[in-house]
C-alpha cells in the first residue's frame, strides 16, 4: 500500500507540472479520445534514461505527456505509427496526414511522396504520342504520306522523325498537363540523339490554353528554348487563337497585351515570360478548340503540351532523320520524365 501512495503521489506531480498544455495538445487529446479502446491511448513515453517505452495513458492525461516529450505514436491515425515509433508499423513518412502512409497509392503530379517508398511521383510521367499533322499536299486527314517516318521509342520519352520532303509536319505530344496553371511551366528538356544538318532547328513548342470563359490560343516557341527558365524566357508567340483575334488581355487578368509584328505576345511593350500570364490560365485540351481557328499546320487531338517538326525539308533529312530521348517537362517544381 505504501508503494502504491508513493506512486499515486509522483504521478500527481508529474501530471500537476504539465497543466499548462496549449490548444494543440488538447486538440490532440481529443482526437485521440475518440479511437478506442475506450478512454486509453497508447503513447511512446521517454522514460528519463534515454529509453522510450510503449504505455497506455488516460486520455485526459494525454496533453501532459505530449508536453513531456513523449509522442502518439500513429498522431493522424491512418494505421500506420510515425517513422522511428516505439512500436507498429513506424513506416508512416507524415504522422500529420491521414491520407500518406505506406498502403495509400501515389497520387501523379502532387510534389508528394504519398506512398512512403521515397519516391515522389513515381511512375506517374506524362506519356507523350507520336502523330501526324499534315500531308506534303496539305491535307490534315490520312492516310499520312508513306514516306513519313514517325516512331516513338521503347522508353516512351521521345521519338524517331525523318522525311524526304517539305510540307509535312508531325507532332508528339501529351495531355497529361491539360488542367495545370501555364504560369508553372517551367523548362522541357531533351537529349539529342541524332540532329539534322541546320542545327538551329528544333521542334516548335506549342502549348493550348484557355480562360475557361470561352478564350483560347496556342502558346509558342520556336527558337533554342531546350533547357531555359520559362520564368524568365521572353519568347513567346501566340497562334490559333479564337474569339479574340487582337486583345489578350484575358491573358492578363486585363492588363493590355496584344501580338507585335513578329507574332510575340507582348504586355506593357514588352514581350512576356510564361510566369507574367494569369493564374487563371490552364493548359487546355485542343479538343474544345473551334475547327474554324485551326490552321492546317497546327497540332490536333487531345494534346495540350506538343513538340512540333515539319514545314521544311530540311530540317529532318539527316541520315537517322531528327531523333530525340530523355524528354522532360519540369512544371511547378517537379520534373517529369517522359514514360509510356
Ligand atoms: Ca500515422
Ligand atoms: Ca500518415
Ligand atoms: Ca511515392
Ligand atoms: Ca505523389
């Protein structure tokens, strides 16, 4: 009995030093009042001596033990205990979020390691395609020139063109960035595998965006921008656009833009970055595009990100055609390997 008062009385000091516990420590209580078993929680408690012991606590003690140093073990409850737990599974990469642990699935294009295997996006590239645009004739229908030769390659992160003659022009591209705010566009990025004779050729950049309010045209870049900072990069033009032929302000939240003598899309006087355009302005899927405002050479299907090569026959007639790999896109801080 004398142990046993001993006892009861170093835990009435141990828990009267921790009365102050603040709002977050109650709130954590609280939640954790309401997973059973009944009225206990199980805790990893630092013992003093350098050891931590798996306990169970009253859950109208909880606040004072957190303010000791001592943890939930599983504090967002999903299943799984924090890594470096006193016990369970301690695979848990964010104890503060429910929906991350080690049996959720990656969700593609959010910047976080949902499934815990320290991998941030895996497996989740956008998955680029080959396709036709024009014949030499200017037809936009097949069947496609025989002598074109267009081929994606194993690895899905870039592709094969090569043709005897002008006029034709293919595209490779992927709808996996329709919905994403244009202004987080940052770089695309490739390998070059075989490169034609004019070397300052690359493929034409395309990118459909839209208002969501019925505007709409293509973003372009057509001279060296493989590797460089959308961000900072002032070389942007602007095709294909529908309902609005002159103002671009709606690309602006209604600051005046319009298009110079060069086809650049310009605001203030001066030729615009990626970054300057509106939140408001998501990549789009060509899809909604009226047919009326599509040019023959422009890109079509369900692409809004494309790499465009054609026109000139020049420009692909090396012995291997114009060949590229490794293709990246890096948007909103993450960079996306291209993937079948
Ligand atoms: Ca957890
Ligand atoms: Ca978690
Ligand atoms: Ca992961
Ligand atoms: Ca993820």
């Amino acid at each position: 009995m004398k142990k046993l008062l001993y006892l009861s009385f170093s835990l009435l000091l141990f828990f009267s030093a921790c009365q102050k516990a603040d709002t977050d420590l109650t709130f954590e209580a609280n939640k954790e009042m309401s997973k059973g078993p009944v009225g206990k929680v199980t805790i990893c408690h630092s013992a003093g001596d350098g050891k931590v012991i798996v306990i169970q606590v009253n859950q109208n003690a909880l606040a004072a033990h957190l303010a000791h140093g001592d943890v939930v073990p599983d504090s967002d409850g999903d299943g799984y205990t924090a890594i470096g737990a006193c016990t369970g599974s301690a695979d848990d990469c964010n104890d503060n979020d429910a929906t991350i642990n080690p049996g959720a699935e990656e969700i593609c294009g959010d910047g976080t390691d949902n499934n815990c295997n320290g991998i941030i996006d895996e497996n989740c590239g956008p998955n680029f395609k080959t396709f036709n645009i024009r014949n030499a004739n200017g037809s936009i229908f097949a069947p496609w020139d025989a002598d074109i030769i267009l081929s994606e390659n194993a690895a899905g992160d870039g592709f094969t063109f090569a043709t005897p003659r002008g006029g034709q022009k293919v595209g490779y591209g992927t709808e996996f960035f329709t919905g994403y705010r244009v202004n987080t566009l940052e770089s695309v990025n490739w390998n070059w595998l075989s490169v034609p004779a004019d070397r300052g050729i690359i493929p034409y950049l395309n990118i459909w965006v839209t208002d969501g309010q019925g505007n709409l045209a293509v973003l372009s870049s057509e001279n060296n921008y493989r590797g460089t900072d959308f961000g900072t990069r002032r070389e942007w033009k602007i095709f294909e656009y529908g309902a609005s032929q002159t103002d671009f302000s709606w690309l602006f939240d209604g600051r005046p833009a319009s298009r110079d003598a060069a086809q650049y899309l310009v605001l203030n006087g001066r030729r615009i970055t990626l970054s300057e355009i509106s939140d408001r302005i998501l990549i789009n899927d060509p899809r909604w595009y009226p047919t009326a405002y599509v040019g023959s050479g422009a890109p079509r299907g369900g692409y809004g990100i494309n790499l465009i090569w054609g026109d000139t026959q020049k420009n692909f007639v090396a012995p291997n055609g114009l060949q590229i790999g490794g293709l990246t896109v890096k948007l909103a801080g993450v960079n996306y390997s291209a993937i079948n």
